[in-house]
C-alpha cells in the first residue's frame, strides 16, 4: 500500500519540477512525459483500490492515508480525468505559451488532489487541500489576459479565506476530540456529545469546503474562473477539485454531526439556493464554458441536497447515501466529457460565442455523439448514469418529505424545476452547435481532431451508457462500495428504476425543460440582429454577487476598520499629550510650593538678620599695615590703607554668610554631625 500511495501522490509532486523543463527537448517529450506520469497514477490507483479495503492507515512522511472503498475509487476517478486531460492537452495547447508552468502545476495538482482523496487525518486533508488550491491557480491564470487575472484575484481571494477558516475549524475540532484522525471522529464525539463550540467548528469547516465545492454563497469564483481556464484544466476544476469540496463536507455529515437535524437543514437550504442559481444563469449565458461552468454550480447544489438527505433521513438513508455518491460520479465524469468537447471546440475554432459557435459542430461526430451523451446523462435521461443518480436523491427527498410535510414538498419541486432548466440549457448548447445551419459567422474549423483527443472524449463518455444499462449489476455495485465512508446503508429492497413511478420525475423535469427552451429561451433570450436571430443575455453583470454585494461589504467594512484604527491612533497621542501636560501641571506645582515653603521660611523663622555694621575704625588694621610696609621697605600709609580695605571686606562677607539660610542650614547639619559625636563617644 504505501508504495502505491507514493506513486499516486508523491510521484507527481516530483515529477512536477522535471515537467517544467522537459518542454525544452522538445514538445512531444513533454506531452509523452505528461501522459506517462498520469497514466503510472492512474494505474497504481487501480492497483490500490482493487485491493482489500481494510481500512487501515499508513504513514509516509508523517502524513497518513488510507485505503477505504469511497477514498479508493474516487482516487481511480481522479487519476482517469486526469490522463484524459493529458490526452487532450497536446492538441488543445498547439501554439500556445507558458506550456513548461502549466504541465509542472498539472501534475503538481494531480498530487495534492490524490492526498487529499486518499489521506486519513483531517491534517493531511488540508496541508493537500491548500497545495491543490494554490497549485490549481495557475490554471485560472494561464492565458494572463484581463479576464483571466480578475479571475484568479476572485479564486485566490476564496481559496485564501477558505483555508484559513477551515484551520479554525479544525483547529476547534481538534480542542474538543482530542484527533483528527476521520476514523476515529465519530466514536469520539459519540463520547463527548454535541455542543456549541462542535457546531461552530463544523461552519467553519463548512466554509473551507463549501468554498472549494462552489456552494452558495461563495460559489462566486466558479462562473468566473472556468470560462478563462484552459479546457483541460476547466474539465478537472469542475469534475474533481469541486468533489474535493463535497468530500469534506460528507466528512463532517457522516463523521462529525451525523443523522444531525439543524446540519442537515442548513445543506438543504444552501444545496436547494445553489441547484436554482447555476441553473437560472446558465439559461441566461451565451457563452459555452461559462454555461457549463454554471452548471457545475447547479449540479452541486443537486449533491449538497443529497448529502443533505443523508443526514435527515438516518438509518433509511440508502436511496441518497447511493444516489448521493453515484451523482457525484456521474457529475465528475459528465463535466470531463462536456468540457473536453468544448476544449475540441475552442481548438478549432478560437470561440465559446454561441452565436459564432452556430453549426460548428455539424458533421463531427467525434464531438457530437459524446457531447450528446453527456448532455443527456447531466439532464437525467434514462439509460445514463445521470438518470440513476438524479432519480434515487429524487426518491430520497420524497420519502422524507412523507415525515416533514411541505418545506421538503417544496424542496422538491425546485429539484425538479432546477432539473428541467437542466435539459432546457444542455438543449441549447447542443442544438445551437450541432444542429443548426451554420451562419458566415460560423468559423471553419483549423485542422482535424487528432486522434488522442478523440480517444480522450470515447474514454471519458464510455462510462455512462455502461452504468445507466447496468443499474443492479455494475452502478448499485459500485456504490455500495462507496456508502460506508458516508455511514450509508444497503437497500432493503430492489429499486425499480424504470417503473414509472420513478420516470414520472425525469418526465416532469423534460416537460419543464422542453417549456423553457421553447418559450424562453427561444422566444425571450434571443433577438434579431443583422438579419438573423442570435442569442443574448440580458441580464449580463446585473446580478453579480461579487461586484453588487461582496465587494461593497467588503469596502464598508475597509472603512469602518479604518476609522477605527484612525480613531485608535489618534487615542494614544491625545492621552500622552494629555498625561504630559498634567504631569508638568503638578511638577510644576511641587516646585512652586517648595518655593513658597522657603519664601514662608525665610520670611518667619529664617529671617535674613540686618546688616550689622562695624565701626569704621580700623586702627588695628591700618597699624598692621604701616609695621608690614616698615619691613618690607614700602609706603608705610598706603599698605595701612589696603589692610583696612581687606579687613572691611572680610568683616561684611562674614556678615553676609551669617544671615544667610542656607549657612543657617549648613550650621545646623555641622550641630546635628557634633551631637552625633557626642553621642557616639559618650556611649562607646
């Protein structure tokens, strides 16, 4: 097991920085590269989940995976769109640039989405999670045209605040369980119980996941980001980065708040808003890979209802524990088939305008008949994949809706409202392209499909007609494989997918679908334009929730922050200022009444004695100095004089000392020293 897992992980994470260079050998060195890289994944995936699904973890460089039915076989899915990828990619990128970077981040990605599918602990999960959502940016960036970098500011904004949300998340879990090992998580909170702090991890982790997923309402950069991809990387963004969003959140419904009743209505609201808004936009876009880039949105709003399902219906939960796993699946592998057949499309051509795309695709059944496939399978028509899938979380929200009366009613039948805007936007893109006339707008296709992209889109649609036939024999199989990872049971009873009971739903959704094409989309979203009836949308940007909601919210709370980090600036500096001036107020003060003490001091008890003044006789004096100019053979009555002058002076300094305070205190310190003394030597 743990060389398989370091060839489905660890390979294409090395064989990323080769991948960069080998585009310098020469082109069909790095596609030949490229191909073989993803098809030594894919067939160690096969490997690894043919053996026994024991569920025990292994450990490579302190990350720990695991090989359990659902994890197993979503890797295989995984590692297959991505070799289809490949496969295409050399026709797809024919004179393009930066090939060297997008073949290192493919199989980069490749990696991080394998560890993430494989990995046992919640840590694993989302060191890959972040590498994948980083290293998958480059994709949306590819072309680095306006488009394209406005796209990949929206994605990255999205992936960042996602990430860090979900570390929040986790961070908590971890505070409450102990562990984040996925097994162990519902044994442990069985133990603990449910609390506030639990509910709050599991939104926060919601967040991360739901991000990734393109779930309501931060689905905002998947309409955006998949029209400027590349067709190949828009294919695995739709296909199986979303499913790595959707795997975290069964994690959390099946592991940390199962058969939970305020968890299960709030993937219900949010899946129910989610189905609704991709398919309204989609009728509305004009452009191919932005429709199918809202309906990618749709359709995870179609499993977040199942996933719902799984835990308000409990231990009756097998028609959506199958159904939820089968949708994801088919949705996975449908988008690989539509986007690879637009990705063909671009190549010839160089537009997704459906009004320039009129007619380009009559007389190219290698396009045509796998694009129809898909289309069909994503609309639910019977002997598909998508029928199966759409049809058991269909029963599901039935049976429930037998327990929890109209809101589920209701539920319902925007499920099959949202499933007949379905058929009604696949019908357009397929009639518009591969059935009507084309037009002198029309382009003429640039070279034939060559013959690995042809066996790319034959590989990617084989699947569905193979698992919509054998629904018991092959689809239940599968799936039954699945359902233990999301605490799923088995059928008590047969499902008769083809009673009518169960077509009545599919043949409401068509009825629905049929309506809107012919009445809407034919009749309100088109116009006449030189001649000619072309396609518009006019509702273009006017319900931009990005640019209507988020972005001014996000300006206002700028503001606001800014005010208040002003504000919180401004309140230090006034403070210091304040304190300052005070504090010189009272030093002030101190120093003033000291002033006054003194000035009280000298004015009462140490009043400055009056001069006193001497008699001005100096005879004493003036004969001192006569005998010294005598002896020193001077003028006898002039040094006479000089010695009175000093002795006056003496005697007035003298004076002066006396009266002063400051030798008052310099005596009484000289007092204070004697007494000491005194003391000292009487008591020695």
């Amino acid at each position: 097991m743990t060389v398989l897992v370091m060839i489905c992980v660890f390979l294409p994470l090395i064989a990323s920085v080769p991948a960069f260079f080998t585009g310098k050998k020469g082109i069909a060195v790095r596609d030949g590269f490229s191909l073989l890289i993803t098809l030594s994944v894919l067939t160690a995936a096969v490997a690894l989940a043919c053996g026994k699904p024991d569920g025990t973890a292994g450990t490579v460089l302190s990350f720990t995976f695991v090989r359990s039915g659902f994890q197993a076989v979503y890797a295989v899915v995984a590692a297959f769109m991505w070799f289809c990828a490949a496969l295409l990619s050399p026709h797809y990128f024919k004179g393009h640039h930066n090939l060297g970077r997008y073949y290192a981040f493919f199989l980069l990605t490749l990696g991080a989405t394998m560890g993430v599918f494989l990995s046992a602990d919640l840590t694993t999960t989302f060191v890959f999670f972040e590498i994948m959502s980083f290293a998958s940016y480059t994709w949306v960036v590819q072309e680095q045209d306006a488009d394209a970098m406005r796209a990949g500011k929206t994605y990255l904004v999205i992936a960042v605040l996602g990430g860090m949300v979900l570390l929040m998340g986790l961070f908590l879990l971890h505070s409450i369980t102990g562990t984040l090992i996925i097994a162990e998580l519902s044994a442990t909170l069985h133990t603990a119980g449910k609390s506030t702090k639990l509910y709050i991890a599991a939104f926060c982790m919601l967040v991360g996941f739901g991000a990734k997923a393109g779930l309501f309402p931060l689905h905002i950069w998947l309409p955006k980001a998949h029209p400027v991809a590349p067709a190949p990387a828009s294919a695995l963004l739709s296909g199986v980065l979303t499913k790595t969003g959707v795997f975290g959140m069964l994690i959390i419904t099946a592991h940390i708040l199962p058969e939970d009743h305020i968890w299960g209505y709030t993937l219900l609201t949010l899946g129910s808003i989610t189905m609704l808004l991709g398919a309204v936009i989609a009728v509305f876009s004009v452009n191919l890979k932005r429709t199918l880039a809202c309906s990618s949105l749709s359709q995870i709003g179609f499993i977040t209802v199942g996933v719902s399902m799984i835990t308000l219906l409990g231990e009756e939960n097998a028609l959506a524990a199958n159904g939820t796993v089968l949708y994801m699946l088919n949705h996975s592998l449908v988008k690989l088939v539509l986007f690879l057949g637009a990705g063909a499309i671009y190549a010839g051509a160089h537009t997704l305008d459906l009004n320039k795309l009129r007619g380009y695709g009559r007389n190219k059944p290698v396009i045509a008949i796998p694009f129809f496939l898909g289309a069909c399978s994503l609309a639910g028509i019977p002997g598909l994949c998508g029928y199966l899938s759409k049809t058991l979380v269909h029963e599901s929200i039935v049976e429930y809706a037998h327990h929890a009366g109209f809101l589920i009613t209701a539920v319902e039948w925007l499920f099959l409202l949202s499933g007949g805007l379905t058929a009604a936007y696949m019908l357009k893109l397929f009639i518009t392209i591969f059935v009507e006339k084309p037009t002198k707008d029309t382009p003429v296709a640039h070279g034939k499909l060559c013959p690995l992209s042809a066996a790319a889109l034959i590989l990617s649609v084989v699947a569905l007609p193979v698992l919509g036939v054998l629904p018991h024999r092959l689809a239940e199989k599968l799936s039954g494989v699945m359902i233990p990872f999301v605490h799923g049971h088995d059928f008590h009873h047969a499902v008769h997918y083809f009673a009518f009971v169960n077509l009545k739903g599919v043949l409401i959704s068509l009825g629905i679908g049929i309506a809107v094409y012919l009445l809407v989309i034919r009749r309100l979203l088109m116009k006449q334009e030189d001649g000619r009836r072309v396609h518009y949308n006019p509702l273009e940007g006017v319900f931009s929730l990005e640019e209507n909601v988020y972005k001014p919210v996000f300006r206002g709370i700028l503001r606001v922050l800014g005010a208040l980090c002003s504000l919180f600036d401004r309140v230090p500096d006034a403070v210091i200022k304040a304190g300052t001036f005070l504090l010189t107020v009272l030093l002030r003060a101190c120093f003033d009444l000291t002033d006054l003490v003194v000035l009280l001091l000298r004015k009462t008890i140490f009043r400055t004695a009056k001069d006193i003044h001497e008699p001005h006789d100096r005879k004493y004096a003036y004969a001192m100095g006569r005998f010294y100019g005598k002896l020193t053979k001077k003028d006898a009555d002039r040094t006479g004089e000089a010695f009175v002058r000093v002795s006056e002076t003496i005697s007035k300094t003298s004076w002066h000392l006396s009266g002063n305070f400051s030798f008052a205190l310099l005596m009484t310190c000289f007092g204070i020293c004697i007494i000491l003394l005194c003391i000292l030597f009487f008591n020695a």
